[in-house]
C-alpha cells in the first residue's frame, strides 16, 4: 500500500503516513501529550518526544536505514529470537522482525492518546529467516501524562509449540553516560555475556566500561536517571531486563556506531530472555510490553 492509499485509509490529523529519502514508510503520532515516530521497516520507533522535553530515545548519526539492515537505536524489536540463533548462526541476529515490511492494521484516537497498531504474519516473512508460525501485533500509542506505549501480541497459529524470546531493545539517549544511574535492579541475579557468569550488585548501576547484562527473576520497574532527566520503564509480560552500553573498542569496531557515541546511550531493553524464553503452545498468545514515562 502506497503513502496516499495509507493516508487516505487510515491517516487523521494525529497520524500520518510519509515515504522518507531512504525509501522507508514513516508513520508519525503527534497530539496534546507529545509526539512519535515510527517505521514499517521493522515496526522501529525511533523517536518519542513528550512535550516540554527532548527526544527520549537515541540513534546513530551512522545508523544504516537499507532494506534488510536493523536501525541503530531507537526500539528494535528483537523477535522471535534474542542474540544469535542456538542452532543457525547465519539467521539475522536479534530475529528477523526487526528486518520486515510490517502492515498497517488500525490507528486509533481517544481522548486518552493515539496510536497506530501494525500486524506482520508468518507468510510475509521471507523463507530464508525460517520464521516461526506465530502471528505478530505491535501496538505504539502517545497517551496522556507523556507515555509511550508499547504492546507486542504474538500468536501460535501452528500446530507445534514454539520457543520464543525477545526484546524491545530501546536505545535512551543521555547527556553523559558518566552521569547515568539505573534504579530498580538492586540485588537481582545477572548473567554478565561478556564472560559468562552470574553475579549481583547493590546499589544502582552506574557504566564505566562496557556492559552486557540480562537479568534474571525480575518484574521491578526500572528507572533512568541522567542529570536533569528522570526516566520510568514500565514492564509487562518480561521477567527479565538487558542493560547494555559498548563503551570505547567495541564502538569502534561497530561500522554503524559512532566512536564517541557511546557516551551518549544506554540501552534498557525489556525481555523475554535465557530462563525467561516463553514456549507458546499451539493458539497460545503472549504479550510483552513496555511504558516510557520521561518527568
């Protein structure tokens, strides 16, 4: 479906539908509360700016907008596996949901806030990601009080149970990393992947190097603070939580990451990771969600 069919079907004076310079279908929410912007290409918000303040997400000035290439920051969603594949290291890392041409289903607007909810089925996922027979429906909603609201829905509509872990891998932009504190993962279990093993902390987690954390056994809201800014995560459907920052190398090894960008970023992503995959029986749903509420 081209801009002016999407417009004229489901476009108002809250949502519209635009093509961008890099061939991508650009959906953009804007009301009282705020303003979003998201893709087709992988269901990908990139940019959420409540009113009375600066963008709350981050991406790469090097970040790559091509078919088939993941965008560097803003909201992937990783689906239906987190990581490399167990079993096919060649699949795309992080899934391939974040790689697909997703289709409109609906927009909505209330006096509550306004939202686009987007659909990608099984069949429209190109054979060469073997995807999995589970329908997906994400939901992104500017509502009141500057939220954004975030809802993925997946659906067994197989005949197999299905293994499925994901994230909304959200990239938070911050003035100075040095600056970051990130409340609400006191004392619970992680899994450190740069060596492979569990620990814990008291207190809240502060990035001088780089970090690769999943945390485990874990429903707490999470909280960002970066100097004037002060960020609440808000979690559904995830008992696990990733918090990731690649520091100095490994920044530089990355072709779509700035060298110093790194001092600019957190991801906090919420999961359904390691001991948090969900098996989904057949016409088993599952919904992961996540709010952002910037004060």
């Amino acid at each position: 479906m081209n801009v002016r069919e999407l417009n004229r079907r489901f476009g108002s004076k809250r949502v519209k539908f635009s093509r961008g310079k890099e061939g991508f279908i650009w959906i953009d929410i804007q009301n009282e509360f705020g303003s979003a912007r998201l893709t087709l290409h992988g269901a990908h918000v990139t940019s959420f700016i409540p009113n009375g303040s600066d963008d709350v997400l981050w991406v790469s000035e090097k970040s790559m907008f091509a078919p088939e290439k993941a965008i560097r920051g803003g909201i992937p969603v990783c689906w239906p596996w987190f990581g490399k594949h167990k079993t096919i290291p060649e699949l795309p890392t992080h899934g391939y949901a974040r790689l697909c041409e997703w289709e409109v289903a609906s927009v909505s607007s209330c006096p509550e806030g306004d939202g686009v909810e987007l659909h990608l089925a099984p069949e429209k996922v190109p054979a060469k990601w073997q995807p999995v027979p589970v329908e997906l429906t994400f939901q992104a909603a500017v509502e009141k009080d500057g939220v954004l609201r975030l809802v993925l829905s997946m659906l067994n509509c197989g005949e197999q149970p299905v293994a499925i872990s994901s994230a909304m891998h959200t990239y938070f932009a911050v003035d100075a990393i040095e600056n970051v504190a990130v409340d609400g993962l006191e004392d619970v279990r992680f899994v450190d992947t740069l060596n492979n093993t569990e620990s814990s902390e008291s207190g809240p987690i502060r990035i001088t190097r780089e970090t690769d954390r999943v945390y485990l056994d874990c429903e707490n809201d999470i909280s960002l603070r970066d100097g004037s800014h002060y960020t609440e995560i808000l979690r559904d459907g995830s008992r696990s939580a990733v918090v990731w920052n690649p520091w100095i190398d490994k920044a530089k090894r990355m072709p779509d990451f700035g060298d110093e960008e790194y001092r600019r970023m957190i991801c906090i992503e919420s999961t359904n990771a390691l001991e948090d995959t969900r098996i989904l029986e057949p016409d088993g749903f599952h919904v992961l969600a996540t709010a952002i509420i910037r004060h």
